[in-house]
C-alpha cells in the first residue's frame, strides 16, 4: 500500500495505496521497454522500472476516460474481476455486481488458504531440525500469504510469498532473503523492543482474530511508518497469524525494491508484545501456479 500523490480535498491529503499488478510481454517488446527507461533514466527521473512503467499507464488511462468518459475515471475494477477470454466489446455485458466480487474474493481466499495447508508439511520436513520455525502469515483481506522458513545461513529468515490477487486463476510465487532478525522495530522513529499489552488474561482473543492489543500496536506502527515513509513510493503491507497472535508489517521499498520487516509476536502469559525486524529483502524467483478457486 504505498502511498503516491493525490488531490486534495477539504484541506487534507488523500491517501491512495499502489498494489501489485501483473501482464504478459513480447520479449522484444520488454527489451525495448527497459532499454527506453534505462537510456531516458537521467531525463524522467523514474527511479525504478515500475514508477516508469505505472506514469506510462497513467497516461494512456487518463487519455482514454478524457476521449471516451466525459474526463472521468469509469467504476473501478479489482484483480480477476475481467472475464478471462472474452471480446473486449462483451465486457460491458459482464460487469460484476458487488456481491459477486466479494464471493470471488472469498473462493480466492479459501484457495489460497488450501494451498498454503497442502504444501505446509513438505517446507517443514525440508527444515534443518535446528533452524527457526516455519511460520505462516496471511494479508489482511487472505488475498496473499507468506510463509516464513530459514536457510543455511543462522537466523536469517527467507520469505515465500503467495499472491492470488494479481491475476485469475494463477497464484504468483516468489522468495526474498535479507538480513537476520534484531531486536526491536528499528524501522520506527522510536524504538521499544517490548510493548506492554492491557489483555486482562492471557486466553482472550479468537482464533483468527488479532489480539486487541496486537491490534493497536500495528496501527501505531502503520501510522508511524506512514509518516516516515509519506515522500516516498514505499507500500505498508500487514500480515498476521493464523491464530492472530502474531504479526508482520512489511514495508516495500519501489525504488529499491527491497522490503523490510516488523515481525510482533504477542505472548497471552506475560501480555507484553516483542518485536524484532529484519531488513534488506531483495525478491527473486518469480513463477506462478494455478489456483482453482
């Protein structure tokens, strides 16, 4: 979710939140698109690919509402939401009624949760016995998940992302790795290695439901991390546990397209919250899966 410049309306600021998106390219046609943004990079000042690539959509989509819809954007449209194979001139008739975008979101959502639980007992038996535990995240709205595990090198998480929300019927599967883990949310103006929880007993919270206090914590720390990072393309993303007591805030870097993590793991016994980050994770390994949803 990171925020861009938009207009202003009653004297404040409106946030806007950049998301994934995805597309397929003629090889040819993809070279000469870097080679455009590579050789013109001193000129437009685009800092990474995906800024050159967003303005050049920007522009054809702002032409396109200015010569055909009054100047006006048209009802916006989620991932998955154009019908797959049909002629551009059938897509009117098609439109997807709310009710029926959010059924889609849901089949999405419970795909995605099937497939992390299938392949959930392979990565662990792939586990060194004395590396960290595999953990599982998954996004707020279940449209992404991530499955924390480690590798050779001590104390340094890899990140496995799955995303069903970029395109329809395929899942998006890639892996970073970064630093190891440090105490504290360093990525913070202020840095607190413990946060003091206010649950009056340590069994209060729901299966599936962040625990309030865990609840508060990353609002403070997305409002913190809004702040540090409102003058530049940084998108704010938030994961939690499956049994919501842990939580992980990842901020994505565009220009560099690094992410950094705030990991918090809320303990019911003690009611204090821990914090750790870790940070320089570079992505690679792109590939996709079907998703049958």
């Amino acid at each position: 979710m990171s925020k861009s410049s938009t207009p202003e309306e009653d004297g404040k600021r409106q946030l806007q939140y950049r998301q994934k998106t995805s597309f397929y390219q003629e090889r040819v046609a993809a070279d000469r698109m870097r080679a455009a943004f590579l050789n013109t990079q001193s000129v437009t000042g685009f800092s990474s690919l995906s800024e050159f690539i967003n303005a050049a959509v920007d522009e054809k989509v702002a032409g396109l509402e200015q010569d055909h819809h009054g100047g006006r954007p048209w009802s916006p449209l989620g991932a998955g939401e154009i019908p797959q194979g049909k002629p551009a001139r059938l897509q009117s008739k098609l439109s997807m009624t709310a009710d029926r975008r959010e059924a889609m979101r849901a089949r999405r959502r419970l795909a995605l949760r099937g497939l992390i639980e299938s392949i959930l007992p392979e990565i662990e038996s792939g586990q060194p016995a004395d590396s960290g535990e595999v953990r599982t995240f998954y996004r707020e709205d279940g449209q992404e998940a991530l499955i924390e595990t480690y590798g050779p090198r001590e104390g340094v998480p890899i990140f496995r992302r799955y995303d069903a929300e970029t395109s329809f019927g395929e899942v998006w599967i890639h892996t970073s790795s970064g630093y190891r883990w440090d105490d504290g949310d360093r990525l913070l103006a202020k840095e607190p290695t413990i946060r003091i929880g206010h649950l009056p007993d340590g069994g209060g919270h729901t299966a599936e439901t962040p625990a309030p206090d865990l609840t508060g914590t990353v609002e403070n720390t997305l409002r913190e991390l809004e702040q540090q990072f409102a003058q530049r393309q940084v998108e704010i993303k938030v994961f939690y546990s499956p049994d919501g007591l842990q939580a992980l805030v990842e901020s994505f870097n565009y220009g560099t397209e690094i992410s950094a993590f705030i990991h918090y793991a809320y303990d019911p016994g003690t009611g204090h919250i821990d914090a750790r980050n870790s940070t320089g994770h570079s992505w690679k390994g792109w590939r996709t899966a079907p998703l049958e949803a």
